[in-house]
C-alpha cells in the first residue's frame, strides 16, 4: 500500500510504504502467528513466565519467545511437551496442534458415546448406592 500525503509547504510530497514482504514480516506464517497466541493465552492464564516455563519444559527461554512471536514452529514433541508443563486439556493441546500444522491426536468422543457407556452406568450405580432416600 502507498500512502500520498499532500501538502503546500516545503516537502511537497511524502511517500509511507508498508509492504508485507519486510523484513519483519518475512518468516512468519499466520500458523505460527496463531500458535504464538495461543500459547502465550495459555502462559498468561497459568500465570507462567517464559523463563519458568522454559524450565518445566525443557527449553530455552529464547526458543519459547521465539514461538510466541512467530519466529519459529515448534516440532510436535516440543509442542506436547509445552502442553504437558502448562496443563493444557488434551482438547485443547488438539488446537494447539492444528495450530502448528499438525493433525490432532486426541480423540472428542462424546461424554454419552458407546465408549463411555461402562463410565456411566458406573457413576449411575455409585449415585444411587448414595441416595438419601435409600431406606436404612
């Protein structure tokens, strides 16, 4: 885009470019851009520096920075690890990874699907065994 900014005094004509191929631009992808918040989402809402999550992690703090601004994606390993130090739900860890470009490898069966059948009636059974209008 080309701005033109007209005026009578002395500098007549001022051109402004922005060009979305700078160099602060160059490199980043929307993924790694959308990794990068939701991962700093994430920090923020463990209330976790960078440096405390490197440590949990196993990473350096520049590769975490590095992550959240969008300089770098993270491999999958590195992703889960990331994941698994700030406790991140495994649904959610599926978000992180379709971020990045990865397939999700958690399963979002239903809480009342055929799997979760023995679950239930299991609960069903322990909720009844507890009923306070069970005759003594």
């Amino acid at each position: 885009m080309v701005r033109l900014a007209l005026d009578h005094g002395p500098t007549a004509c001022t051109t402004s470019h922005t060009d979305p191929m700078t160099s602060s631009n160059l490199g980043k992808s929307p993924l790694a851009n959308e990794l990068g918040m939701l991962l700093r989402h994430w920090r923020d809402l463990r209330g976790r520096s960078q440096l405390d999550l490197s440590f949990d992690a196993g990473l350096s703090q520049r590769q975490i920075s590095f992550i959240e601004s969008g300089r770098s994606v993270p491999g999958r390993q590195t992703l889960l690890d990331l994941a698994q130090a700030l406790d991140i739900p495994l649904r959610e860890r599926n978000t992180l990874l379709l971020a990045a470009g990865y397939a999700p490898i958690y399963s979002e069966g239903a809480w009342n699907g055929p799997e979760m059948q023995g679950v239930t009636e299991l609960c069903s059974a322990c909720c009844a065994s507890m009923s306070p209008s069970r005759p003594w």
